[in-house]
C-alpha cells in the first residue's frame, strides 16, 4: 500500500493492520505499507526525497514481499532499516 501521507498514524497503517487482522490465513506475506517521511513537507525541489518514488515501491516490494528475479535494490527497505528510521523518528 502506498500513500503521500506520512507512514506514522497513517489510514494505510490502520489498513494494514485491519487485512492482518482479519485475513491473515489468507496472506501470502504481510502488507506492507510505504509512505513519505515522518518530516514537515519539504519545498517542491526536495519531494523526491520526502514522497515514496517508483524504486522505492519496488524495492519493499522485493525485500518484504517476495524477491523480483534480476531485481538490485537502490533504496533499503527493509525491516531493520524501517526499524531504525522509527527509532530515530524519520
């Protein structure tokens, strides 16, 4: 799931839990929600780093889901590194 809002408090985070929640047999891997950074919205020529991008779907999609064959991530996305982005509030 992907929104421009920020990840933390989220409706997708609420989603998410809710489809874990109540379809969890029915899941192939856990939803994965990806989102803009837990930052004050930044002037126009820095969204590109503030808004989730194409790649970045992508890569929690190979890291979190299931691996794209032939696929090279250029972002990290994966738990350990949204655990230390919580951890230091981004």
């Amino acid at each position: 799931m992907t929104g421009d809002a920020c990840e933390r408090g989220s409706h997708l985070k609420d989603f998410a839990q809710t489809v874990s929640e109540l379809a969890f047999d029915y899941l192939d891997a856990p939803p994965v929600v990806v989102g803009a950074k837990n930052w004050i919205t930044p002037a126009h020529e820095l969204e590109e780093f503030f808004f989730p991008q194409a790649e970045t779907i992508v890569d929690a999609v190979h890291e979190r889901i299931v691996p794209l064959a032939g696929h090279v991530p250029t972002t990290n996305q994966t738990e350990l590194k949204q655990l230390e982005n919580a951890r230091k509030g981004v």
